[in-house]
C-alpha cells in the first residue's frame, strides 16, 4: 500500500484516503502512520476513512464517514476544524450531511463498482448532477470511476472524483493517476 500511495502522490493525487475494511487497529494505525508521513512530506492530505478516532491518533487531515459511522457532530467533537466528509446515496442524504455540516460530500455509487461486498444502488449521472446543483459544498463522484467516466462526472458538477482499483490495478499507477485530473479528464474529453 505504501508503494501504491507513494505512485499515487507522484501522480498527482489530490487527497489520499485510507480506506481498509479488513485487518486490525493495529493494523490500520500503523499504516496509516506510515502513509499520514508520506503524505505530510508530499503536502497531500490524507485522511481516514470510516474511523474519527484513529484519524486523531495517526493525525490525520480528515476523516470520512459512511451512513452508519459515527455522525457528524460526534466526530466534529472529536476532530474539530479537521475535514469531514460524508459518504451519500441520494439526495435527501447529500442536504443533510450538509446541514449537519459536512465539508465535502461523497455520492454514489454513480457507476456499478467492485471494491464494496455490499454497495449501494447505483445512482447514475442525473442523479450526481442533481445533487451537485442542490448542495454548496464540494461534491466527490464515488463508485466504478475510470478516467473516461471521470470526465461524465465533471462534467455532471462533481469538484473530484474517487478511485480504488481503477488506479491500485494499473500498470503505471501515477500515469493513471494523473488521468483523473479534472483538468486533464476534460481536456481529454473535448480532443
């Protein structure tokens, strides 16, 4: 993982997340530690997903919760002004995370993904779009993005996009990286 964040930085990656649903606290905090120095020495930020606690622990930038995290006042608490983000599957969700004052909105699964055991429904381009016009803050395209349709999410409003294995499976992970730049997404898609 560390090889694979170290490509990603190099690449261009605008925020790195920590996202590891199997092994140990243990586990996570040392790796996290390892990554949260990669990171500061890149001036990327990095944040962990899921777990307010451990993000205080590894000091982390951020943390991003799911539906059935900690809520968002809880891990205010505990983070302060750090980042926090809020996972969302429709609307109604999105403009709540908002109101209960999320920094940043992930939504999706915009396009049918892999890395989960149990996602959610995709939601598709109209329905990002939808959410993109209704909320303030920024808003991250989440589930089975590619650079090709990272460029549909952009263009649909979305200020970043995520990805897992689009990048962690590429042969020249920071070339792949650098692809999902909305900058270079939309150049590519208007050649």
């Amino acid at each position: 993982p560390v090889t694979v964040a170290q490509q990603l930085v190099s690449g261009g990656a605008a925020v790195l997340q920590l996202r590891m649903k199997i092994g140990s606290d243990r586990e996570r905090v040392t790796l996290a530690r390892a990554l949260r120095e990669l990171t500061r020495a890149a001036r990327v930020p990095f944040v962990m997903n899921d777990r307010a606690d451990l993000a205080l622990l590894v000091d982390a930038d951020g943390v991003h919760l799911g539906q059935d995290d900690l809520s968002l006042a809880d891990a205010r608490r505990l983070l302060g002004a750090r980042q926090l983000g809020v996972s969302t599957h429709d609307l109604q969700q999105a403009m709540d995370a908002e109101r209960e004052g999320a920094d940043l909105i992930g939504f999706g699964p915009v396009f049918d993904t892999v890395t989960k055991e149990r996602p959610d429904p995709t939601v598709g381009l109209a329905q990002l779009a939808e959410v993109c016009r209704s909320v303030r803050v920024p808003v991250v395209a989440i589930g089975g993005l590619t650079p090709e349709r990272a460029r549909e999410a952009y263009r649909a409003g979305a200020t970043w996009v995520a990805a897992i294995s689009a990048v962690t499976t590429a042969s020249d992970v920071a070339a792949q990286a650098r692809a999902f730049a909305p900058e270079s997404a939309l150049r590519e898609g208007t050649a």
